[in-house]
C-alpha cells in the first residue's frame, strides 16, 4: 500500500556499535505488527541484519528499511551500522530521512561513534533524538547518559520517556507528553497502564521541560505559556513539531529494546510529532555550479534520487529510491537526468528488510525499491522530463585503508573486474584503481573491517584465488644541483648508420613543477625536425631515474648544443643520444629520491591522545596541530605514506577500535640515508622496458 506525503515519516537508526540499534529496529517491526516474533541478532534473523556477512559476523554492515504504520502514518526506519567502515550507508540513510535516531547505551554514554554522527547530523540541520538503551543493566543511568549529551554538545537533551527504575529492578517507561505508563512484559508487546505514584513527581518535571520546548517552536505558544503558564496538549504537538522540525530541540527517550520496552511511546511520538518529509532542508542541487536546496513538495512534476544500490541473491539488483517531488509509478518512462537519457522505471516495492512488497505507486517523502533495472546507479536524477533538477551525489568521506589484490590465476582477472565494479556500486566508499606505474589493483576503502568483507567475498562467493600485499609507494625522484652531459649517439659500420650529438643541461626547479623542457640551440646545430626526437629522449631518461628507477620530477632540461650528419642523423639517433645525456647529468646533479607525504586528520578519544602522538613521530610523522573539544581530539599531521600503509590497523590497536582518521596526498618530500637505501634495495631487479637501437 501507498502513503501520502503527510502520512509518510522516515527515521534513521545510528549509534556507535553494539548500542542496540538492530534490536530496535526489530522490535519496532514487531510492536508495529511486521512481525510475529523479535529475533535477536545472536540467532542470525532479524530483519536488520539479514545478509549472509551479517549473520555470520553478528554485526550490521548494510543499512536494512522496514516501516511500521501508526495511526494510517507509514514510518519508515533504517537500521545503520555502526562501524565507522560503514559509514556510506549512514550518511545516505541520514540523506533519505528527516529525524535520526542515536542510540546510547546507558552504560556508555556519549562514545565516539556518538560525536561523530552528531557533527554529521549539525552539518545537515538535522533533527535527531536520542534513544538510551539498555537501561536494564544495573550501571546503566539514563540520567547521566543525558548529562552527558549535555557535557558534549551543549544541548540539554528533553526526556519523551523516562524509566521506572533500572537495572534489575526496571519495570518500564513513562510516556511524559501522553502521561501514560509502559510496563515491560518481556517478549509481548508492552501494556499501557497509569503512573505509578512514586513517578508522578519526575514526570510532572520532565513534562514541564517539555511545555518548554514546546513553547520554543512558536511565538504565539511562548506568549501562551508566559501568560497561563502552560499549554493545552494541542497547543503542545503543535509547538514540538515545530521546535522539532527546525532542530530547536532532542527529544530523549528510554528503554530496553530486547525486552519490548519504550517502544511504543517512541513511535506514538514519530507519528505524532516527527517531522514531515516537507520539513527536509537538505534537498540539494548543482544550479549552474551554485548549490541550492528545493523543498520536497508532492505537487511538482517527479524528482528522485537513488540513495543505494543492492544485489540481493534472491531478488537481483534492487535500487533504492527516495521521492523528492511528485510521484513514481511502476512500469512507465521517466528521464534520467544525470545520464540525460529515458529511463524506463520498472517493477516499484517497498520493503520489510530484504522481504520485497510490489506497490504501483510511490509519493514524494517515500523511500522504496525498483527492482533489475539494468541502468540505474547510486546518485541518479530521475525526474518526469528533461532538464530536471540534477541532485548533489552523497558526500562521503575518501577511503583511508588500501590493499593491493591480483588473482592468483591469469584466467580470473576478468570476474575479478566485474566483481570490483559491483562491490564499488553497492558501496560508494570502495573504490578500486590500476595503477599503472606500481602495476598493481589496489582496492580502498574505510577500513580493514570493509576491506576484509569484500575480500572473503571474492574468495567465497566469487571463488577467486586471491593474492594481496601491501599496495607499493609511488616514490619520485630529483636532482638537488646544476649539472650538463654531452653524449655522442654513433654507430657507423656500413651502410645506413646512425648519429647523434647532444648536449644538455639540467637544473633543479621548484617542488610539484614537474618538468620544462627549454630549446636553446643557435645555429642550427640540431636541425628542427630532431628536436621532437631529442625531447621524446629527455622524457624517456625522466621515466626511470638514476637512482631506483623511479619517475624524475621538478627538472629543468636545457638543450644548449649538438651535431648531426647529413646522412645517418635520424629522430631514434637523437632520442637515444638525449636519454643517456639526461641520465648522464642527472647522476652528477646531487640526485635523490623523494617520498609522497600525507595530511592526516586523526580523531581519538582524548585518553588515547599521548599513544597516537608518540606513534606518530616514531612514523616519521610531523604535528601540524592539535586541538580538543567534548573528549575528542583532533590532530593534524604530516606523515609520509610509506608509513601509513597499515596505519587504520595500527590506530585501531592503540584506541580499541575508536579512533578514526581521514587522509590526503600532500607533497613529495626528500629522503635520504638508511630510508633511502632501504627503497632503493627493494628496487633491485626492476626491469626498465625501453627501445634499444
Ligand atoms: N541487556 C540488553 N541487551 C541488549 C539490549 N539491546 C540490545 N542488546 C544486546 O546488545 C548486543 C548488540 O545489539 P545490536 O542490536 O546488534 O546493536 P547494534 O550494533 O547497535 O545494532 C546484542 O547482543 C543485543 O542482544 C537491551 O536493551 N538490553
Ligand atoms: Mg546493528
């Protein structure tokens, strides 16, 4: 069945790892009438984590939709992961969504998983709530897990529930905006009931909190309240939708998803007050190089994204769609305006997990699935006709971990390509590249975690033999002096011979300038028509330097003199005469090897702050700045990236897996001593391919 715009609310699930968000989403489909029964995510079927690496790791991967309707409103929930390797699937289900929900574990508080989603959620001026879970563990504390918010983010967060009790004496939650008890019944669904007497005290406070922020949604209210000193319950939603939409307040709620409790509270609060699709205010779009932002408005002619792309074993390539503007119907035609082609929309479903359901329809705020279209990718426009808006692609973050991978055997490389651009098609923050000058396959991603997953499934499901490394450094190398050479190119025994004189000079230029190839011959000591020849000679000698047999940059090449013969003169003789002149100057011209260097941006917990910086001098590393803010510090570094080729296993050692840390290619730099020796020995026997006479 398919719902209106102003019946349609979408809410992502996201929190650091193992804060309970499969659990809850599960049994949101449950209180919701999806399913019959909650599963947990040790028994392997639970619609969250649904795909075999899911099941056989315990742990969510992929973000999973499912919806539940309350009150004829559809709520549409993403289960996220919470692994920072996962991170692509977040962002685009914070994309599709107008609220987000971050779970805490009342044990934990504020982790860092929990910092960053947040500072995503601020750069989109998204609503979100927090969802403390767990609160059935006796060191768990809703209270101070709300402190805790408030600590960090300077945002007191306001209590929708609050629990009656905790630990092993928790019994349930209290409903404070319907003033209503929910008393936990393990694997039924919870049952409404009255606030017991010792609460009614906390609630009457929270509930006071929540007039407040109600009050903050709308001037009119405020007047309202400052005059009576309250608000009536309409007046009430009608402020909380407000304050909510514009981001003026978290609503904060508890529980303990494993045994069904403060589930229903929290979605009677999404119908009620969560906000409408409409409310979204980062719908943007390239305008002639300008961003701009368009409302979600039903009644404008089709615009969609597709936020993902999936291949399920069962129902084949799924793309997911979120509606933007108008409607979608199955089976018609429609434009592509990213491929600026007709594309033909085919079967439309919405989803439980992976269990498929066909509609005919989807309305602007909905989010469903076409499913085998051969065309469609991740990040389209679909839109009624041409000349639609082109949305902006998702923003991710550039992969931070790379492996160098090549089948084992000759005859897999082509499944192996096929392979590589599906696994980059699921997942916008894999890539793979052939890199020319290592000869190597390298594939990235946001970590060792990913990175890992994709290679078992190469290995198992593809049945591809693997070999991976290390990827190899793309070293330079340079001159550090003036220097010239002249070389003689002769070889006149009979016949047809060859000659060539060159006569060159070299000099130092500035780093990142690469190459300038200077033409200073008078008189004609090398006729014109050579001196193509002499400069396809220069750029061979640059391709493999003196030293390691890597490429020479920041040279300055002066052809200054010469001699050629009337007869045996010929472009190979002079291209030949100039490569050794160029290797013949370079070898006096002080030359040394140089080494890629990266910016790093690490962030860790502020605990972890002396380890990560004394590992980073010890690679090598030079500080560019610290800083810190909510627990969290954040460095900036120079660090060369032979250093950094395992460094997301190494930072993942030293912080138990918390800290993250982002990359970018800076500049080249010199080496020299044991370093340089030590690269210079791993290039013995490196075979340089070029035309002889
Ligand atoms: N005691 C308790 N355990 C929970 C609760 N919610 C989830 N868990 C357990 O915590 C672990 C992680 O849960 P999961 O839903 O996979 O967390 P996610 O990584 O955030 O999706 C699982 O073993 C769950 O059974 C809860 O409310 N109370
Ligand atoms: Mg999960």
């Amino acid at each position: 069945m398919s719902h209106t715009t102003d019946l349609i609310k979408n809410v992502s699930i996201a929190g650091h790892g193992q804060t309970g968000k499969t659990t809850l989403f599960e049994h949101l489909l449950f209180s919701g009438g999806v399913i019959p029964k909650a599963e947990t995510v040790e028994s392997g079927k639970t619609v969250g984590d649904s795909t075999p690496e899911e099941i056989e790791r315990k742990i969510s991967i992929h973000a999973a939709l499912g919806h539940i309707e309350r009150n004829g409103t559809k709520i549409n929930f993403f289960d996220t992961p919470g692994s920072s390797d996962f991170t692509g699937d977040v962002i685009l289900s914070f994309r599709a969504s107008e609220f987000a929900l971050l779970t805490m574990d009342g044990r934990a508080g504020v982790q860092i998983e929990t910092i960053k989603l947040w500072r995503n959620l601020d750069g989109r001026k998204k609503p979100r709530g927090v969802f403390v879970t767990k609160l059935d563990n006796d060191q768990a504390d809703f209270g101070k897990s709300l402190a805790d918010i408030k600590e960090k983010f300077k945002v007191e967060p306001v209590a929708v529930t609050l629990p009656m009790g905790h630990g092993a004496a928790f019994k349930g939650v209290i409903d404070v905006l319907h003033e209503k008890a929910y008393l936990a019944q393990g694997e039924s669904p919870e049952k409404e009931g009255p606030i017991p007497d010792e609460f009614k005290d906390a609630v009457a406070a929270a509930r006071e909190k929540l007039i407040e922020a109600a009050a903050e949604g709308d001037d009119t209210l405020m007047e309202h309240y400052i005059e009576q000193g309250s608000l009536t319950p309409e007046e009430m939603k009608k402020g909380l939708i407000e304050a909510l939409a514009e981001n003026k307040f978290v609503p904060a709620f508890a529980g303990v998803a494993l045994k069904n409790s403060g589930i229903i509270p929290f979605i009677d609060f999404i119908a009620d007050v969560g906000p409408n699709p409409r409310t979204a205010k980062d719908l943007m779009f390239d305008g002639e190089g300008k961003e701009q932002t368009v409302p979600l408005d039903p009644d404008k002619p089709l615009a969609a994204l597709v936020i993902k792309t999936a291949y399920d074993q069962f129902s084949g390539k799924l793309s997911w769609i979120k509606i933007i503007s108008g409607k979608l119907t199955a089976d018609t035609e429609a434009f592509n305006v990213s491929e600026n082609k007709k594309e033909r929309i085919g079967k439309l479903h919405v989803c439980q997990g992976k269990k498929l359901e066909e509609v005919k329809e989807l309305f602007a705020g909905d989010i469903g699935i076409i499913t085998k279209s051969p065309t469609l990718k991740t990040n389209d426009t679909i839109a009624a006709a041409d000349g639609g808006l082109n949305f902006l692609h998702l923003r991710l973050p550039e992969p931070v971990h790379s492996v160098a991978v090549n089948a084992t055997a000759k005859k897999d490389d082509d499944k192996l390509g096929e392979f590589l651009v599906r696994a980059a098609e699921e997942d916008k923050t894999f890539r793979y590249h052939f890199n020319a000058e290592t000869h190597e396959t390298v594939i990235s991603g946001m970590g060792e975690l990913q990175i890992n997953i994709i290679l078992d499934k190469i290995k198992t499901n593809q049945k591809i033999e693997l070999e991976t490394h290390v990827p190899k450094v793309a070293y330079r190398e340079t001159i550090g002096k003036k220097a010239g050479a002249e070389y003689t190119h002769k070889k006149q025994t009979g016949g047809h011979g060859q000659y060539g004189k060159v006569l060159l000079e070299i000099a130092p230029l500035p780093r990142g300038e690469n190459y300038q190839f200077v033409n200073a011959i008078f008189g004609g000591a090398i006729p014109k028509n050579y001196i193509p020849g002499v400069e396809k000679g220069v750029v061979e000698g640059m391709a493999h330097g003196t030293m390691a047999h890597y490429p020479v940059v920041d040279v300055e090449v002066k052809i200054v003199d010469g001699k050629y013969h009337p007869v045996d003169s010929s472009e190979l003789s002079f291209k030949l005469a100039a490569r050794n002149a160029f290797r013949d100057a370079m070898r006096q011209a002080n030359p040394t090897l140089l080494e890629p260097i990266m910016t790093l941006a690490v962030f860790v917990e502020e605990k972890y702050l002396g380890d990560v910086m004394s590992d980073l001098s010890s690679k090598r590393g030079k500080i560019l700045g610290q800083d810190s803010s909510g627990g969290i510090a954040e460095i900036h570094a120079e660090v060369p990236q032979a250093e950094l080729l395992r460094y997301s296993i190494d930072l993942r050692s030293i912080t138990s897996g918390t800290g993250s840390f982002s990359v970018t290619f800076a500049h080249y730099a010199p080496i020299s001593g044991r370093i340089s020796d030590d690269v210079i020995k791993a290039r013995e026997g490196f075979k340089v391919q070029e035309t002889e006479e």
